[in-house]
C-alpha cells in the first residue's frame, strides 16, 4: 500500500511543476511526501538527465520504502549526489545508449535508482553494496564514501551497478537454463567464506558468484564490465586450475552469446566504451 501512496505523490509533485522551457523544470515550489520545498539545481539534473530522456526517478531524499527499519541507513549527503550520478551516467547509461542505442534504456531500465549515504551491513558480517528490486529499481548504497581518487574501490562500486542492471536486464530476457550447468555442484550459500583464489580454481569470477547461478551470470556480466579486456583476460589467465580456467572462459563465452543474441549487444565493445569512460572518470 505504501508504494501506492508514494507513486500518488510523485505523480501529483510532477503535475504540480510547470516548465519554463521544454527541457527544465520551473524553481516553483513542488510538493514532497507532504512537504513543500523549491526545484533545486539537482532536482533539475535529475530531471534532465535521468527522468525526461529515459523516464528514470532517482530518489535521494528519506523516503521510508527505500529504507530497512532493522538497518543503520541515512540519505546521502546532497553534495555527493550530483557528482555520483554524472559518473553513472558516464560510465553506466551512455556506453549502453552508444552500444545499443537510446531505446534500450528506455526499454530495460530501472524505473528509479534510490540512493542511500551509508553502507548496508548485514548480519553475518557482508556489506550490501546494491541490490535490483523487482526489475523496478535499483538501490545503491554508501554513496557518502565514493571517492574516485580511489581507483579500486570506484571500479568496484560500478561492478555492482553493472551487477544490478544485468538482474534487470535477465528479468526482461533469461540466460539459457545450460549456464548453471558448467559448474553445478560449487553454488553454496557460504560464498563468504571462500577465499578469491579458490573461487577462481573453482570456475567462478568471484566468491559471490558462487551463491547461485543467477548471482553467477551476473558477476560475470559485471566483471567483463569493470575491467579491460587486458585486465579481464590476464584474470582468467592466471587461474592454476585448467577445469577452473575453462569454466570461467564457458561463462564468458555464454554471457558474450546471450547479449549478442538476445540484445544485439557486442558486449566486447560495450566493454571497451566503458573502460575508455572509466579512464576519463579516474584520470581527469
């Protein structure tokens, strides 16, 4: 009932805004959850860039249906919004609209992006960096702590947003029932404790691949994402273990297949175009 109510309130706030021009909206006061506050100028980036173009919400503001009420999380803090989402732009949205054109955004895209400040930290010790809900949204967490002077931890930070879109893009499209059976009996819900070597031996890309195939297909999607070709290739190269090393190059195999198939996307190339974009983002 509570996701009602908030699309209520956000369909009144967008009927209640007046443009002076058809590309921003007005500085006139909308109203909120209830509470009357002015356009802001990252209302009006939000707007321009994300909900006009591809009819995506993103939401920044303490809103209770983004939020666990068993979990320490907080808004972002406004400063941070702005500069987050014009690298999720680059790096994440525009490399698909060049690949694969704007129509697939528009198309296989979250309906909103929620943002939270702090980390998401669960109960057996892990960290929740994002999750896809529903193929609807799409929730990032720890936006506070980018730090793009951090090489690492940024390339981590769009693996998972690279992670949650290709949960969405999967719901829209599945993967071929024969992916979970190149490595059948390795998926165990104590991928936490399985250390990034032993994986790898094991034919996954990363630990939390392990937890099931939908996870699987996922990290691989995302690690060929987050990385170079030359990166991802001495990656896989590297593996010890020849069972291992040839899991791991059937699932790419698989992934590269199933965007060229089903989405006529040359993942190779998208891979390409967001490295080049990452490389702008992490040497200005």
């Amino acid at each position: 009932m509570k996701r009602y109510i908030l699309i209520a309130i956000a369909m009144l706030s967008l009927t209640a805004c007046k443009r002076d021009n058809g590309d921003e909206l007005s500085d006139k006061s909308i109203f909120d959850g209830g509470h009357q506050y002015s356009q802001t100028t990252l209302d009006r980036f939000i707007y321009n860039n994300f909900q006009r173009p591809y009819n995506i919400a993103v939401t920044y503001k303490w809103i209770d249906a983004d939020f666990e009420q068993n979990k320490f999380l907080y808004p972002p803090t406004r400063e941070k919004v702005q500069p987050m989402l014009e690298i999720v732009k680059k790096v994440w949205i525009d490399p698909y609209v060049e690949v694969a054109g704007a129509d697939f955004i528009k198309t296989v895209a979250p309906r909103q992006i929620s943002l939270i400040g702090g980390y998401n930290r669960n109960t057996d010790g892990t960290i929740t960096l994002g999750f896809a809900d529903s193929g609807m949204k799409i929730t990032l967490f720890n936006v506070d702590q980018l730090d793009i002077t951090q090489q690492q931890a940024t390339r981590q930070y769009f693996h998972t947003i690279q992670h949650e879109y290709c949960h969405i893009i999967n719901q829209h499209k599945p993967y071929s029932d024969e992916y979970r059976k190149i490595t059948p009996s390795d998926y165990t819900a104590q991928w936490f404790n399985v250390k990034d070597v032993d994986a790898l031996n094991k034919g996954f890309i990363t630990p939390y691949a392990m937890a099931n195939d939908i996870e699987d297909f996922a990290e691989m999607t995302s690690a060929i994402l987050s990385m170079s070709k030359a990166q991802f290739d001495a990656k896989i190269n590297a593996v010890t273990n020849a069972n291992g090393k040839a899991a791991l190059r059937s699932k790419e195999k698989m992934v590269a297949e199933y965007f060229k198939s089903e989405w006529n996307i040359d993942i190779y190339q998208l891979q390409d175009l967001v490295e080049r974009r990452m490389l702008e983002v992490l040497n200005p």
